[in-house]
C-alpha cells in the first residue's frame, strides 16, 4: 500500500512530505522533480510569490544511489521567504501586530478558525494555503517515474479561462507541441490569444478567474481499480484526488455533466475485437473508466478551478474579535492559477495510478511488480 503524509506552512520553514510503500529499486531522476516544481510555479496570471520561492526538492531520506531502497521516503522544499517571517511564523514568541483577524470570503479562514478555536486566523490560512501543492507535485512526480516504466503517460492541458474555450484534443497530432509553447498550457493557440486578454481585462477590474483543465494519462492495462468495493473504485480515488485541490469545484470523467444530457446510444462506447487489437473501442466517451475500473483506453478527466478569492477589490467580511465589518485582507496577487492547477492534478492522477498498480500487481521491488504485470498480460491476452 501506498500512503505520504504533507507538513510545512506557506510561510514555515519548508514543506515536507514522508512517503511509505514505494517499491524498491525505482530509479529517481530529481531534475524531472524540479521540472515539474517549476510548471507549477508558471502560467500567465501568477502573482509575485512565484518570483520569491523558486522551488526545489532535497530528498532526505530512501534513495540511493539514484534509486528507492523500499524504505519511506522524506522530501523537503524549502521556503525561501521564511527568514522574513520566522518572527511570525516561528515556535517562539510572535510578533503580535501581524496577527489575522478578518476572514477572506471563499478561504478556511472563518471555518478554520471556528473549528479549531483560534484567535488568529494566520493559524489556518498558512496550511490551508495552495502553498502546500509544491510538496505534493513533488511526491506526485517521484512516483510517476515508477508508472513510467509500465509505459503509462501524464500530461494536462487547459480547456477553458473564465468563459473562453479551447478546441483542442488531446488526439491532435501537435498536442503536446503547443502546450510545451503555451503561457496558460493551452493547446489552441487561437483560443489562447482570447484567454490572455480575458485575463488581462479581469486583472484591471481587479478582480480573478477561474477555468477547467483536462488530464490524459495513456497506457494503462485494463483493470486498474475495483467494481468490487465502492472505495477502490479508480474514478472515486480519481475524483477524491481532484476535488482536495485548493479552488476545485467539480470533477468529470469522460463526457462527465455532458452525458447527462445526451440518449444513452450517444454516451456509451461500442466495445470491437481484432486478433492484432484484441478489445478496443472507436469512441472514449467513457474516459478510459468503466464500472470503476480502467478499461485499456486512455483516462480523460476534467476538473473545475473557481477564480481565486483573494481579490484586488476586496469583498466584505466581519473582524472575528470586534465583529466589526471591514473588507477582506489581501494575502496574494494570483489573478489565475490554473495552470498551475493542472500540474498539481498531473501528480494527483500519477500518485493515484500509482496506488491502483501497486494493489494490483503488489510486491516489495520493481522486478517483482514488473514480473506480476506480464503474467497479468499474459493471462489476459486471450480472453
């Protein structure tokens, strides 16, 4: 089983992750890490902490000589800003002027604070700040290099800003191409001249933007999740994933909401049979999942991004100590995030896949799973 566990505040000394159940003898290339660290930190629309923290993982622990021993594994970001803070942010004694008292609308600050009986909202902002996707980018790509070698892809894409779309797919023959050449990660260009400007025209209003991004993973075998039990299910681990996210609202699969609208005959995939194929199907409707379980075609899943609460215009709020009303402190400058986003849910879907392949094909070492995965392909090529 796999299992990681995140600690570290947006304003703390570092992020850290501690993973436990990765197999042994995974070889870890940390330049991927840190490539994918740095996406995250991209897109247009991002505020002025990108340019403050340039992130990078330090693996402490459970690699060697470039590849996992089977022992936990312990990850650490630093922040760079934190010599800045350690007098607010530190276990000593705080300077009492910077403490937080007015809620954002649309953070945990009011919630958060209520919950667990703080006076200083600066408590529950600082962990329940995206801040704390770096670390879980970081165990997200060091597990995508072990269903690498299983012959399974990632990559993401944004198909909608605020309410301009995008008409790429991912069957496009320069998909990738475009992204790589993309601000927002966007694969239609004409669409992401509008999106810019879209962008551009909610920074002056001071305002923010949401959008949806799609992640395409490839190459999975079928069976990767369970109809048996409801919390094996590789679309609710999928989902569960997506939607713990900070800002993400919805999550579909396949033509998700659209499916809804339309007769079954235009929903449903045909299954075809060819000796050289085997079992294939000429649509994906269904989004690589079926009954829980993946189903050989290519996983497509869509999720939601709401515009990001921290607002140049500040909306009204309520001091939680004098209950007097006042406007909304601004805590960051982020007018979009979601590309960002997007590579966040890159490492959610890998470390989801990652779990599915370790239930399935079990084992303490990467030949030994690998082994597991050919006989399973073995045994079912005939069926």
């Amino acid at each position: 089983m796999l299992r990681y566990l995140t600690a570290g505040e947006t304003h703390g000394k570092c992020l850290i992750a501690i993973i436990e159940g990765m197999p042994s003898n995974v070889y870890i290339d940390i330049k991927k890490i840190n490539e994918q660290l740095e996406l995250r930190q991209s897109g247009y629309g991002r505020g002025g902490r990108m340019k403050i923290e340039k992130d990078s993982v330090e693996i402490l622990s459970g690699v060697r000589d470039r590849k996992t021993l089977g022992s936990p594994i312990a990850l650490k970001i630093e922040n760079k800003d934190w010599e800045n803070w350690k007098h607010i942010m530190g276990d000593g004694e705080i300077i009492r002027e910077r403490i937080v008292t007015k809620p954002r609308p649309g953070h945990a600050d009011l919630s958060g604070s209520i919950k667990y009986d703080h006076q200083d909202i600066r408590n529950v902002l600082e962990r329940a700040s995206a801040r704390e996707t770096a670390i879980r980018v970081a165990v997200g790509s060091l597990v995508r290099q072990f269903i690498e070698t299983f012959g399974i892809s990632i990559m993401s894409h944004i198909v909608e800003i605020g309410t301009v779309k995008s008409s790429a797919s991912y069957t496009d023959s320069n998909f990738k191409e475009n992204i790589t050449n993309s601000k927002l990660r966007c694969a239609d260009p004409d669409a992401e001249v509008k999106m810019i400007e879209y962008i551009d025209e909610i920074k002056r209003q001071g305002d923010s933007v949401g959008g949806i991004f799609e992640v395409v993973a490839t190459g999975l075998p079928i069976g990767l999740g369970s109809y048996v039990h409801w919390d094996r299910k590789l679309d609710a681990k999928i989902a569960a994933g997506l939607m713990s996210i900070q800002a993400i609202k919805g999550v579909e699969i396949g033509l998700g909401f659209e499916s809804a609208r339309l007769p079954g005959s235009k929903v449903h995939d045909e299954i075809f049979y060819s000796k050289e194929a085997g079992y294939f199907r000429k649509t994906n409707h269904a989004g690589g999942i079926e009954g829980g379980m993946s189903n050989g075609e290519p996983l497509v899943v869509r999720a939601a991004m709401k515009p990001i609460p921290t607002l140049y215009s500040p909306l009204k709020s309520v001091d939680i100590i004098t209950k007097e009303p006042y406007e909304a402190s601004i805590e960051r400058s982020d007018v979009c995030a979601v590309p960002a986003a997007s590579i966040v849910a890159e490492a959610i879907v890998a470390w989801e896949i990652a779990c599915s392949l370790v239930e399935k094909f079990g084992g303490d070492s990467l030949q030994e799973i690998h082994n597991n995965y050919r006989s399973y392909l073995e045994q079912i090529k005939d069926k």
